[in-house]
C-alpha cells in the first residue's frame, strides 16, 4: 500500500505528516518553510518520490459556523498545484481546532513555549492524516 501524506498548509509553514505503510499510523515528518513554487513543487516531488505518495490529505480551515475561509481557499489553490503537478490525489478535511489540540498536546508533553513553535505545524499535521486514516481504517 503507498503511503499517504498529511499537510497542515499555512502562509509561510507548511506541517508535513506520513502514514505508515499500512495506512494505521500517522507521523510527523517535518515543517517546510515556504519558497517559490518551484522550490516548493521541487522540495514535495522529492517527498512524494521519497515516500511512494499518491494522496495527500490536506486540513482545509474553516470557520466555526462550518464555512469556508480566506485561508480555506489559498489552501486549496496551493494544494490543486501540488496535485496537479506531481500527479497525487488531494483530500481535504476541516482541521477546525487541530491547531490548538496540537498546542495542548506540546504543553501537556512538557513542551517549553520557545520550542512549540518549532513542533506544532508538524503535529497539525500529523493529527489531520491521523484523523483522515481513523475514519477510514478497514473493520
């Protein structure tokens, strides 16, 4: 089975996350700081190459009331790029709160404030492909 991979897809970060062979397990990969599009469709290619991917699951922000935002609809245009570039399936799912589950995570791991940063676009990440690979586990 190929892997799938996970984003937590921001203005200037993007949280990266990849599932097990199996498609049981999410785990954080890394955060990428943005570039130009062809450093980024250069950087995912590598990643998608790397890690066999053919979808990637992407948190699409939406706002309390259920709705799309401003940053839903860059998302999804950065995302139809990748997609349409490096020949992947892409999979949105609302990622509503996942920011902040990730906060609380760091904090209750004893996570220091200086050293979240670092981490929590990578758990968003992980939690979104986390909770994609959870409502579609074979029973």
């Amino acid at each position: 089975m190929k892997k799938i991979l996970g984003l937590d897809v921001g203005d200037k970060y993007i949280g990266i996350a990849v599932s097990d062979a199996l498609g049981i397990t999410a785990q954080g990969y890394r955060t990428y700081k943005k570039g130009t599009r062809d450093d980024d469709l250069a950087f995912f290619s590598d990643v998608v190459t790397q890690f066999g991917i053919e979808t990637m699951v992407s948190g699409l922000p939406k706002d309390m009331m259920g709705q799309e935002t401003a940053q839903a609809r860059k998302t999804r245009n950065y995302c139809q790029f990748l997609a349409k570039r490096l020949h992947v399936k892409v999979i949105y799912l609302d990622e509503r709160l996942t920011t902040k589950a990730s906060e609380r995570v760091l904090i209750e791991g004893g996570v220091r404030r200086e050293n979240r940063k670092k981490h929590i676009d990578t758990l968003a990440a992980q939690i979104i492909l986390q909770t994609y690979l959870d409502s579609h586990i074979k029973k």
